[in-house]
C-alpha cells in the first residue's frame, strides 16, 4: 500500500478547525493591518532561489525540489515566499502603487530537510510583506501584526527576538571583526563553520553544534558595530515596539538563515523553546530587488508556519471552534420508503434553504441508520419506514432526544429549518 511520502502529511478532517482556525485569523489580521492577499506559483525558475534564497543558505544548498520539466526549464517547488512575492513586485511594477505595498500569501512550501516534530517537507506559512520603504515603522507594524495574530489565535506566553545585522556599510566592517574572533580557534568549529567563515561568516552565529557555542557566544554583537543610519533605525523600532506593548529581547546571536537580509532580523517563538520552536520569523531585505535585477526597493517580511501555530495551539489546550456538522440526515428503510425520500426531494429542499442534509444509502436496518447518523453528529433525521410510509407522514427524531415524533413531511423540513436558523442565531 502506498503511503504519503516522507516529510508529508494528510490533514484529515478531525484537523481541519485548527488548520481553519489560524488561517481565518491570518486573513482577519492582515486585512486589519491594509494587507492584501496575493498568491504566486508554486513552482519557480531555479535561479529565482539561487540568487534571492542565496547560494549559501541551508536552503539553496540542500533543501530545493528542483527539476527538469520537458521543456527544459529548470524549476523549483517554492521554499520560502519572499522571493515570489518580490518577483511579483517587480514583474507587474508595483512600483507605481503607493508604498509600501502591503501584501500576504497563504502558500505551500517544499523543503527536503529532515522530518521530525514541526519539521515537515511539505508544510504551509502565513507570510507577510511590506514592500517599498524602509521607515522602521513598518518593522514596527509587521512585527506587531504577527505579535497580536498570535495572542488572538489563543498562544500565550509569547516572546519576541530582535537584533540588527546591518546593511553594506557596516557589515564588512562586522565581517572582519568576526573573523579575527573566529580564526584563533579553527580547530575546535565544526565542519559547517569552518567553511562557512570563508563564506558567510554571519551564520557561525546560528550553529547549534555544542563545541561551537562557547566561540560563538564570546563573538561580538552586531549591534556594536553598526553605522549611524543603522543604529537609529533599530533605536527607532525598539521605541516603536515599545509604545505597543511589545519588548522584544535583543539576541545578539540571531542572524536568521537566508542571505538576503539586512537590519531588522525577528523570530517568535512560543513558551517551550526547543530547536524546531520558532512560530515565524523574518525582518528587512533592503537588497533583494536589486538582487533580482530590479531597482533599489526597501522591504521587510515575515512568515509563520502554520503547522507550527497548530502544533502550539494543541500543546497549549487551545478550543478552536468546532466544524459544523451536517445537519439533517434522510434515512430510509426498505424500498417504498426510499421511493418516497427520493420522489419527495427532501433533499433539494432542505439544499435550498442553505440546510446541510445528506440521503441514506443502501438498504440498512433502522438500528443500524440510527447509529450511522449519531456517528456522523447530525442534528436531525428524517426516517422513513413502511409505517410512514402508509400514515403519509415522517418520523423526525432530534438526535438530541430519544424519541422522534410523526409530522408531515412539509412540516418536517420547516421544524429543520426554523430549529437550524435558531442555532444559528444562538452562536
Ligand atoms: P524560515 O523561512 O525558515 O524562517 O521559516 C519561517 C517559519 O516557517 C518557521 O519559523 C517555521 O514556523 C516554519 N517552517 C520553516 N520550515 C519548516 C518546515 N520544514 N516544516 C514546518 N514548518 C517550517
């Protein structure tokens, strides 16, 4: 028998209140925030990864689904969105819209990373992206849209990381202090980092291999050693978050893994912190437009991953709103009632007035239709056996009560209707 493939999952019904839960709140904020929905392909040309992921990331290094389709392209199941959502920018010259461009995309996207709790191949994020302007106010805004979507979703207990990696003036400058951190102690990094300082020095900071931290730890702050312009943006955000209730805490060693990013870099993560907690994360990519060919464009995002969200919002015991249930369910019983359900279109009435209703099927038992309906959780069933039949009524049993009661067909459907519009009302 086939299974869904490694790193994948099914998201059965039982699920899908979580699933729906969080995504009703992402649509709610970002239309609270002046965001608009957007949606980008799910398969790119590879080299929109390469050059906006970075050829240096975990990502573009070990994690694309890329391949050959029979026209020869070279293409890729998107990892991430900022890339997309940037392409999209530029390619239809968003440009001309007032700035910044506030967009959200509810997506999928492809890793091939190694599965494990919260860690999945395919999985799905909530991201967010203002486009066109640098003023902290919008890291302040982004920031405190994803903050307040939390705390609505019903996740307590939140914290927030922060810290500045500076943009093209005062990073190499940072680079070199690093490095002269670094070099004495070669022998004792790990593989990945050894290599790294050649390449991309800022991610030595991330390593989790415990022979790494000391070094790591003792490097110096970024937040030491940037420029004028990009020490007052991140003053001017901290206030910003500040005066919404929000106070981050600074970690120097939080640099994010994607090369596009330049100041603001954020992560959120829920109470118990482990190594796959992160709720989202994201901060400013002042260079990635220039990067994919257009004009110098500021920006800052971020995305949260909704598996992530559904896996804290379960550990944390939050209720979301149950899935309705259907509501009436039309059981005959032997083959004249099923004559009469059909010719009487109970059905189509109840589908009519914007009732959910389904109709028996097969030749069953009473006994074994009536648990077919308390499985199914309706409301209501309609049963229909030799004896209403020749009385010219129907049995109408609330699932709620024991006993049904005879009415007339046409007044059944009323009881139904009249009973799911005070449900309704009452919710
Ligand atoms: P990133 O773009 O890697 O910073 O990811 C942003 C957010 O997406 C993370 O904080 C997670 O919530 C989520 N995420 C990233 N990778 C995965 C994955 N493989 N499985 C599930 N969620 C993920």
């Amino acid at each position: 028998m086939y299974q869904a493939p490694r790193g994948t999952q099914d998201i059965l019904p039982e699920d899908i209140p979580y699933y729906l839960h969080v995504e009703e709140a992402a649509r709610k904020f970002a239309a609270l925030y002046g965001y608009q929905e957007v949606r980008t392909p799910t398969f790119e040309d590879s080299g929109l990864f390469r050059k906006g992921t970075g050829e240096t990331t975990d990502i573009v290094e070990k994690e694309m689904y890329s391949f050959i389709d029979k026209g020869n392209s070279d293409l890729t199941l998107r990892p991430e969105a900022t890339p997309s959502v940037m392409r999209a920018y530029l390619q239809h010259g968003l440009h001309n819209q007032p700035q910044p461009v506030r967009l959200f995309e509810l997506l999928g996207c492809f890793r091939y990373d190694r599965p494990q709790a919260g860690r999945w191949r395919e999985f799905h994020q909530f991201d967010v992206e203002a486009i066109g302007e640098d003023d902290p106010l919008v890291d302040a805004e982004l920031i405190t849209l994803f903050w307040r979507f939390c705390e609505a979703l019903g996740l307590g207990e939140l914290s927030l990381e922060l810290n500045s990696i500076g943009d093209p003036l005062c990073r190499p400058l940072y680079l070199e202090a690093l490095r002269t951190h670094y070099s004495p102690h070669l022998e004792q990094l790990c593989r990945d980092c050894r290599r790294r300082l050649a390449t991309n020095p800022l991610r030595l900071l991330d390593c989790k291999i415990p022979t790494c931290q000391p070094i790591a730890d003792t490097a110096p702050a970024f937040t030491d050693h940037l420029c004028d312009a990009c020490s007052a943006h991140f003053a001017h955000l901290q206030a910003s978050l500040k005066a919404e209730g929000i106070v981050p805490s600074v970690n120097r060693r939080l640099v994010r893994g994607l090369d596009y990013y330049t100041r603001t870099v954020f992560e959120m993560y829920p109470p118990k912190v482990g190594q796959q907690a992160a709720l989202g994360g994201g901060g400013r990519y002042d260079g990635l437009a220039e990067l994919l060919g257009g004009r110098h464009t500021p920006a800052v995002g971020f995305a949260s991953g909704i598996e992530r969200l559904v896996l804290n919002l379960k550990e944390q015991g939050v209720e979301v709103p149950a899935s309705s249930p259907t509501v009436a369910y039309i059981a005959h019983v032997g083959e004249s009632a099923e004559a009469l359900a059909v010719a009487s279109n109970f059905v189509r009435q109840l589908h009519a007035r914007g009732i959910s209703a389904i109709r028996a099927v097969g030749q069953r038992s009473l006994r074994a239709r009536l648990r077919h309906a308390d499985a199914a959780g309706v409301h209501w069933t309609v049963l229909i056996g030799d004896q209403e039949v020749s009385a010219g009524t129907v049995s109408l049993r609330d699932m709620a009560q024991r006993e049904p009661v005879g009415v007339p067909a046409a007044q059944a459907i009323d009881l139904i209707v009249a009973a799911a519009r005070e449900h309704s009302d009452d919710r």
